[in-house]
C-alpha cells in the first residue's frame, strides 16, 4: 500500500501506524534498531529530526521502503508552472534593481 507523504508532519502518523500495524511496541522497534523506547518516541514524535540514514533504518525496521515517484501529470505541470513564473517574476524584479545585463 502507498502512504503518500507530502509534509515531514505527516511521517510522524505514518511512522506509529507503521509500527502498531507490526504489533511491534515502541520498546521493541527500539530493540531492533539498537536504541531505547525513549529515543522511538521522540523519532514518532519528530521524524524530521533524524538523518536520512536513521529514517532509512527505521523503516527497514519497520518492513517497508521508501519509492521516489514524480506526481502525476497535472500535478507536475502545475509544479512546473508555478516554478517558471515564480523565476520569470524574479527576473524581472532583479532586472528592475540592477543595471546588468542578465
């Protein structure tokens, strides 16, 4: 099943429901991964706040891996629309304020 993940708030639901789905306590991910009950819960509570290795360990751990996948193709327009105009708009404030060329 995919879990899609568009904010860093959102692994921290992720994460708990990934672990209680394994019927594995905080204690024993914990033992799994060579760290205390303790250090879990602050990972559950603030998964942006470990290294990607640590993340990566976690959800080894946990069964599962993490995929790169590109949005679908609207969204990805989308993305790609606001970009262009956001640097156009950022061009031309630049051109604006300096007499260089580019």
């Amino acid at each position: 099943m995919d879990y899609p993940i568009q904010f860093p708030a959102q692994l921290s639901s992720h994460l708990r429901a990934l672990r209680k789905t394994r019927g594995l306590s905080q204690a024993q991910l914990g033992a799994v991964l060579g760290v205390g009950p303790t250090r879990i819960t602050r990972i559950e509570g603030d998964p942006a706040a470990i290294s990607v290795e640590q993340f990566l360990s976690v959800l080894n751990a946990l069964g599962v891996q993490m995929v790169l996948r590109q949005p679908a193709a609207s969204a990805a327009a989308t993305i790609q629309a606001k970009t262009t105009t956001s640097t156009t708009a950022k061009r031309r404030r630049a051109a604006k304020t300096s007499n260089e060329p580019w």
